[in-house]
C-alpha cells in the first residue's frame, strides 16, 4: 500500500517509492529502497523535499498518531498494482517549488573530490569510454521520447555528473571527441557534446557545482524535440524547402511540450529547450525574444549548440574547422550575447582542440591542448613543412614554454592543404 507523507514523518525501516519537488533537491542517486542509514534519513530531511511516497507493504508505516496526508485520488489510481503484479509506478503530483534558495544536491555517499586538470592525452581514453556509454544512454533515452513516452530527467543524471567530472579534468578531450560524431548518431551526440559544452561554459561563468549540473541537463535535454520531427527531413541529405524548415522549426517547441508533459524535468531544462534558437536581436525563434528576454541558461545554450553544429559533419553539411568557426561566429553580429560568447572561447580556444595552425618556423601543426593562460600559445603537435612541402617527424610543443621557440602566426584550412587525418594525430597519446 503506498502512502504520501511529509518528509518530516519519514523514519528508518520505511521503503522509500518517490519523492515529489524538483529531482535536483533529491539527496539520493536513485529511489525504491529501505531506509536503513542514519545518514540517509539525515540527507531526505535536509533536502527540501516536502513529501515522499512510502510502500508500507515494504516497509514500515507511520506511527497512528501522525496519519500521512491523504494521496490524491488521481494519485491512487496510478499507484494501483496492475494486473501483472507488477511493482506499481507512481505517477506523483506535480508540485513546483520555488524556495528562496534553491536547496542544494546532496549524496549520502562520498561526492567525488574536485579533479585536478590533467593533459588531454590523460583523459582522451576515459572520455573515449564515456562517448560509448553515452551513445548508448541518449540513444534511449531519445528513443522513448519517439515512441511517446514519458522522458526521466532523473535517470540523466548520472550521466551528466559523468560528463561534468570529464569536463573539470580536461574539458578539450570530451568536447573534441563528441565533434568527430557521424552522420548517423549526430543528433545523439550533439546533445552530449552540448551538455558538455554548456558544463564547461557553466564553470568558466562562475557557477556553482549546482548551477553547472543544471546547465549540463539542459545542454543534454535540448534537443529532445527533434525526435518529434519526420525522420525524413530529420535526416535529409540536401537542402531543406521552407516547408520542412518550418517543421524543424517546430521542434523546440515540441521538445518543451515532451519535457514539460514527462513531469520532474527542471525549469533550466525547459527553458533552454524552448528557447536555444532565440538571438540577441530578436530575430531567433519561436518567441522572438530579444536581448535580457533571454535567459542566461538560452544565451548559453545558442552558442553550445551552434558551435557543436558547425563543427560537425551532419547529413547536409560538412563540418567547418573549429578555429574557422570561432572566427565565424564572432562576425555574426546580434545573435549572440557578446558576455557569454567572449567566456565561450575561454573555455574552447581561439585555436580550439583539432585547429589546424601555420607556425613562424614555417611549419603546420594540429593543435592538441589549450594553456588557460595564454590561448594564443596552445600545445600543438608539428607534422608537416610549408617549405619543402613534406612530411616531417612528429613533434608535440608547448608554444608557451620559451624553450619551444615558434609561435603561431595564422590558422589554416585542412581543405586547402587536402589534409583529411588531422583527427588522427591530435588523438595519439
């Protein structure tokens, strides 16, 4: 028999069936579980969680002086045991909460402690890891949003603290990895790499872990629309007729209609999926909003997602160069906010991870790591010669050590030089 009570009601031996609020004030990883931890009980009334939803034929009731609040009717319905037996799903009233202070995320287990940076080539095989098992995730996850169903915010959560966690050891190598994605999985992938884009622009901003965490499910979230969208114009091989522009147009606004019908997705979430394609201008959509109009979390999301986009090859397109695209982007004047694209190429570069770049001496490199420091003196690797026009060995240098004796003098388009294995070098450990 399941029964919804206060928090403050919650005592050990009880089995915990959900919590009601926003899933970011919930202080476990996951629910439907006995209470048996001290610590455990400790964290749930912490939280700011008002009510839970107790199974009392799992565990222990609460006390006959303190009767539970009484469950809504539309509550009890969905809570009743199917005729399969099947453990019953609750479906818990939605309650928006706004507290003064958002209540902040605990664990009762240990927090991973701040990660130090580490070279890309020290992180590149964890986040080659991370890539696989996330394909896999949003691939479902974004299959039962096609097939109508029900979208769990709380089960990307793990996820996003993965990403995160790459990101505050190396942010380049999760980034650049999530841009080598096929024509196939883009859609998939976009949303990882924007997740991680957004977490890392998140920490360069000065959010807090909580904030990053929120922007990181957002980044992850914002697209969801496009699974609501034709599969034949999704995945087109040409141009699109105004026609089926105004269909993929449609798709924020679908994805915000999915999220918010899911229940428990956060507002962050919600509103980036709303709200990624409006520009500073007012000539974005689907609200045209204009300037302050625009959430931060928005601001943030347009130029995650654009950068991502352009720097991908996609079924129409293919991908530019990520230092073209940075000096692109920059041009186009009144899409995004100045502030938030200025912290953007902090966190990615003037020559982001996979630039191709002519040096004084005369030689090509592919860049390979950025020094926070000095954006304009990344750690590159030397393979080729613009005067004899070879090969030559290759060679990694850190531009901002006075022992490397070179600078970069120009970014260069791996098309015009006919190089297509740039990914391959900047890869190897």
């Amino acid at each position: 028999m399941l029964k919804r009570i206060p928090t403050e009601q919650v005592e050990l031996g009880m089995y915990l069936q959900s919590m009601e609020g926003s899933w970011l004030s919930h202080p476990f990883w996951k629910t439907k579980f006995v209470l048996r931890d001290a610590a455990d009980l400790a964290a749930l009334k912490n939280s700011g969680v008002p009510a839970v939803w107790i199974d009392v034929s799992k565990g222990g009731d609460v006390a006959a002086e303190a009767p539970p609040a009484s469950a809504p009717a539309e509550a009890v319905a969905a809570a009743a045991p199917s005729e399969s037996n099947a453990a019953p799903q609750v479906a818990a009233p939605q309650i928006e909460l706004k507290p003064p202070v958002p209540p902040k995320f605990t664990l009762p287990i240990e927090r991973p402690k701040p990660q130090t940076k580490v070279s890309l080539s020290a992180e590149i095989e964890h986040a080659t890891q991370l890539m696989n098992r996330s394909r896999e995730q949003v691939m479902a996850l974004f299959g039962e949003a096609r097939m109508g169903n029900s979208v769990s915010a709380e089960q990307c959560l793990p996820l996003v603290e993965e990403i995160a966690n790459s990101v505050s050891r190396n942010p380049s190598a999760l980034i650049s990895l999530a841009r080598l994605k096929t024509k196939d999985d883009y859609t998939y992938m976009h949303s990882v790499a924007v997740c991680a884009l957004m977490v890392s622009l998140g920490r360069q901003l000065g959010m807090d872990e909580q904030e990053m965490r929120e922007a990181g499910m957002a980044g992850l979230l914002h697209d969801i629309g496009k699974m609501a969208m034709p599969l034949e114009i999704l995945n087109k091989a040409g141009q699109l007729t105004d026609a089926e522009f105004n269909v993929i147009r449609s798709h924020p606004v679908r994805g915000y209609q999915i999220l918010k019908d899911s229940g428990g997705v956060p507002d962050a979430a919600l509103d980036v999926c709303l709200h990624h394609h409006e520009k500073m201008d007012g000539t974005g959509y689907p609200k045209r909003l204009k300037g302050e109009q625009i959430s931060l979390l928005a601001r943030m999301g347009a130029v995650c997602d654009v950068y991502d986009a352009v720097t991908s090859t996609r079924p129409y397109k293919t991908a530019w160069d990520p230092a073209g695209s940075i000096q692109r982007m920059a041009q186009w004047t009144g899409q995004f906010d100045p502030v938030v694209f200025k912290a953007f190429v902090m966190c990615v570069g003037i020559y982001p991870v996979g630039s191709l770049v002519k040096l004084e001496s005369g030689r090509l490199a592919v860049v390979v790591d950025l020094n926070q420091q000095n954006l304009a003196a990344p750690v590159v690797r030397v393979f080729f010669s613009t005067r004899s026009k070879l090969p030559i060995s290759v060679q990694t240098l850190d531009l901002s050590e006075a022992s490397a004796g070179d600078r970069v003098i120009s970014r260069e388009s791996p098309q015009d030089w006919g190089f297509t294995h740039l990914d391959d070098i900047w890869r190897k450990s």
